[in-house]
C-alpha cells in the first residue's frame, strides 16, 4: 500500500488462508480496494513445478485465473472507489446501552470480548472500585496496542485497562500490575502463524502485596492473583487492540494454551541468585513485570544429576534455535547448580551459549531463521553472517547470552525445570509507576 | 433479573481511517519495469522466480527485476524508494 501511494501500481500475492486477513488490513489502511491476487496455501515446501501449477491455475478466492488478477490488477482503469479510498470514523463508546444481566453476556461473547469463559460484567461500580487501586486518572492514556507490526495500533485509557481487568475477575489491588502489562506495547494475542504466547514474570514486593504464587503450582491455577492478572492481560490485548478473530486478526495455526495464562512470579526468597528484575537494572525493592514473546515449547528435566551436561545439551538443542528458552528452576536446583561452581544466573546463561549448538546446516534450515535471521546473514549483521559462512557440518553455536534467560519458580517438592519458549526479552515494565 | 444494567465498553479506541487512492494503472506490461519482490517468508524466492518466468514468456518487453527488501516483517524505505524511483510497477509475494 506504500508503493501505491508512491505512485507505484501495486498487485499483493497472499495465499487464500490471509484472503479475511488481507482485506481487513487494507480496508483498516483506507484502501480496499487494494489489489490483491491470491494462491493455495501452502507455498512452503512446494516444488518450482507445483508452484508454477499456482501461477497457471485459478485465484482460489475471487474464482478465477490467477494470471488474469495479477495483470488486471496492475493494468485495468481505476473507479471512483479505487480514486478516493475509504475514510471513516470508527469509535467505541465509553458505556453500552443498558441491558438485562443475560443479554449483556450474550453480547460479550457474541462481539468476541471474551475469551468464551464466563466474564464479570464491568458495571460502573465495579469499574470504580477498580479504580481506586491507581493514583492515575481514567482518562489518561496507556498505551497502543495492536495484532501484529502490519495492523494499525488501537489506544486505550486506564479506565478500559480497568474494565477488562475487572471482566478477568481481577481484585483492584492487582490492577497496577495489568496496567504495567498494558503499557509494556506487548500484546498478549499476537497474530502470529506460530501461535506465540506471551509469558509474563512479575518481580519485587508486589508479588506479596498481592498473595501471587512463586511456590507449589506457581505455574498452575492455584492463585487467583497469578489466574486473573494472566487473564486479565489476555482480555485487554484483544479488546483494546481491536480485536483476536481467527482468520481476521488471528492466525496462530495451532493456537496456545499458553495464550489462556502464562503469569507467574518468580520465587526470589528462595533463590541463590538475584532476582530477573535486579538484573535488569531494578532495584530490589522495585516491582516490575517482565512480558517475553515466544511459549512455542517446554522441555522438561530433573537434576543437575550425573549427567546434567547431557540432558542440558539436548535439551537446548530440542529448543527451537530462533527463539531461546526460558529456564525456570525450581529453588532446588538452582541452589545445586551453586553447589556446581554457578554462582550467577549469568555463569549458567554462558555454559547454555557455549554449548548449545546445532550442525549449521541444520540451524539454517530451520524455517523461522530461514525467514527471519538469513537475511540478516546476507546482510552482514553478526553474529549470523559468520554463521552462515560457517562449513554446513560445523556444530555452530545458536544462541546469543540475551536470548536466555533463568528464572527460580517453584516450591522445592521436586528437583525440577523446564525451558520454556521465550525469546529475547521483549520489555520489563515498572509496576510501582502505575500504583 | 430483569432489570437493566449500565456496563462499560471493553475495547479500545481505533485510529481514524483516511482513504487513499490507488496509483493510476498501466496500459501494458509491455516495455515496464516491473519489480518483482521476494517478501523473504519460506519459499517465497521460489515462488516469485517462477512468476519471473512466467511473466518473461508472455512480455517479452518488459523489465522484469527481482528485489528484496533487507529484513523480514519490516518496513525497507530504501527499497520502497529504489522501486518507486525507476520502477513503474510491483508484485509483492508471497506474504502480506
């Protein structure tokens, strides 16, 4: 849509599972009637022969010869409607009509609000009391927030952040730490085709103030403040962005259970190390959140036993090389990796980068550092470009020291971890500032 | 249970949308430059060197040149001017 308006005639090629997708971007952008040709899905892992079968056969969305939409697209006389675009207002109300109990919930999950569990309707009372909980008015802008880098970004008030924290089931006091999640600009529905999750980890006295869970089940549905603040997160990512509609403003292809919650605390009493916060430039008594794009996959271990060295690499390689783990152990083994000379997280991310590897042809043929990390090779930015020109069986290392993380999460019962999907670290945001 | 009840909106606030208008279209490929870009998604090199060919069969004419911008899923200005500079039309694929 930038080359047209750059006076470039313009044709878009999508496959036909983007056709909602595509359109809605395009109308959203004031132009709908954006040229746009489509073929099947898949184009991954089709030959040249099948590929040019697409190019001879029908657009499977408009029904007719794919070569006749991409030259009419770029060569047929323009109407009235492709001269002006499309402009409107769209907005949203500050309060819906009012209805009965019933129809206001059958209107929530109809218009998509909800993440189809039942909701606390947010009544103005209950809004109010939320509220409270925040010295910031509500009216002041949060944040923006959107699906995906190519949608448009949506606003939104500390009130709306306080309406669907209220819909959550959320207490007011946990409200300062869903607004520092709102206004990390990290959504927690993200479009992706990869049905990523964002996992959120809170640090600091927060955590107590509130009754979050760091111990037994911290990652499971055994504290209302860990199960409302995550839900909470979910239902104003997808109402304040404008929306989570699979085919439209969702593509994740498998979805994520993670997406449903993926909040916890980290369990900083118990831990030999400092806490994630502290590492990253907070001070202790700071409460902060920290949001990380990614809950692909979880690998699951016990120990350090014997063989820890082993399990560790594996392991690693397992993970998937575009995105590095987040490794959560529980207190018990953290504290035996002390035993073991780490007496920094920081000892243990560096054992993790050197020993991480993969034969450099498979590292590049993954699909995700295929699409996103090679050209980033060829562009001569490292440290990809020296792992490209590395021997196609060299054991190349896969991860940088900032794709790693370690964590202490849990309540000592066992000799646990996991590396869970995480990714560079997205955003640590400041709870105390949104008391 | 009847009785009404006042409850808040929960989405957010959308932008404004101002309509653009399309770039006025050519007669014919015949004798353009066309700039074919490669969006970098999996496979999509193959994809478009395909319609490079394909394209080469029937306008013959025409300047047909393979592009891509310099990272996946982000906006290239440089590119953009590159094609909107000597280019007098795109096909982008495959991927939005």
């Amino acid at each position: 849509m930038a080359l047209e308006q750059g006076g470039v005639p313009t044709v878009a090629v999508h496959t036909n599972v983007f056709a909602r997708l595509a359109q809605s971007v395009a109308r959203a952008n004031g132009m709908p009637t954006t040229r746009q040709a489509f073929v099947p899905q898949p184009v991954v892992g089709k030959s040249a022969a099948e590929l040019r079968a697409y190019i001879d056969g029908d657009d499977p969305v408009h029904g007719r010869p794919f070569a006749q939409e991409l030259i009419s697209g770029l060569t047929d006389p323009l109407d009235d409607a492709d001269m002006t675009g499309l402009s409107f207002e769209r907005s949203t109300p500050r309060l819906l009509e009012p209805d009965s109990e019933d129809r206001l919930h059958a209107l929530f999950a109809e218009s998509g609000w909800t993440d189809h569990l039942p909701i606390v309707l947010p009544t103005e009372e209950r809004v109010a009391a939320m509220l409270a909980r925040t010295s910031r008015a509500p009216d002041e802008t949060v944040g923006r927030l959107r699906p995906t880098f190519y949608r448009e970004s949506w606003e939104f008030t500390v009130e709306k952040v306080a309406v669907n924290a209220v819909m959550a089931g959320a207490r007011p006091e946990y409200l300062p730490v869903i607004l520092a999640m709102a206004a990390s600009g990290q959504s927690g529905r993200s479009s992706s085709t990869t049905s990523q999750a964002t996992v959120a980890l809170v640090n600091g006295p927060i955590r107590d103030e509130i009754g979050m869970n760091y111990g037994v089940g911290a990652m499971g549905p055994y504290s209302h403040a860990n199960a409302s603040i995550g839900r909470a997160y979910g239902l104003l990512s997808q109402n304040l962005q404008g929306g989570s509609v699979p085919h439209e403003s969702y593509m994740g292809s498998q979805g994520n259970f993670l997406s449903y919650n993926a909040t916890f605390a980290e369990n900083e009493a118990a831990s030999p190390w400092e806490p994630f916060h502290v590492q990253h430039g907070h001070s202790p008594d700071e409460s902060a959140v920290s949001l990380f794009l990614g809950g692909w996959y979880t690998v699951f271990g016990g120990g350090p036993r014997e063989t820890w060295e082993q399990k560790f690499k594996r392991s690693l390689q397992a993970c998937d090389p575009y995105t590095g783990p987040i490794i959560a152990l529980d207190p018990i083994v953290a504290k035996d990796f002390v035993k073991l000379g780490f007496d920094r997280k920081q000892k243990l991310i560096d054992w993790c980068v050197e020993h991480a590897r993969l034969p450099a042809r498979e590292f590049w043929d993954n699909q995700w550092v295929q699409t996103l990390l090679h050209p980033r090779a060829v562009a001569g930015i490292e440290p990809y470009a020296t792992m490209l020109a590395a021997d196609p069986d060299e054991e190349i290392r896969i991860f940088r020291p900032e794709d790693i993380h370690v964590v202490v999460v849990g309540g000592e019962t066992g000799a646990v971890w996991k590396m869970l999907g995480g990714g560079p670290r997205r955003v640590t945001v400041k709870v105390d500032d949104w008391r | 249970m009847n009785r009404k009840l006042a409850v808040h909106d929960p989405r957010g606030y959308p932008p404004r949308v101002t309509g653009k208008r399309l770039a006025p279209r050519l007669e014919s490929l015949s004798g353009k430059v066309v700039y074919l870009v490669d969006c970098l998604f999996d496979n999509s090199d193959v994809f478009v060197g395909q319609l490079r060919d394909w394209l080469g069969e029937r306008f013959a004419s025409a300047d047909l040149r393979l592009i891509k911008p310099r990272e996946s899923w982000v906006d290239d200005p440089d590119m953009r001017a590159r094609i909107e500079a000597d280019g007098d039309a795109a096909i982008l694929g495959v991927g939005l």
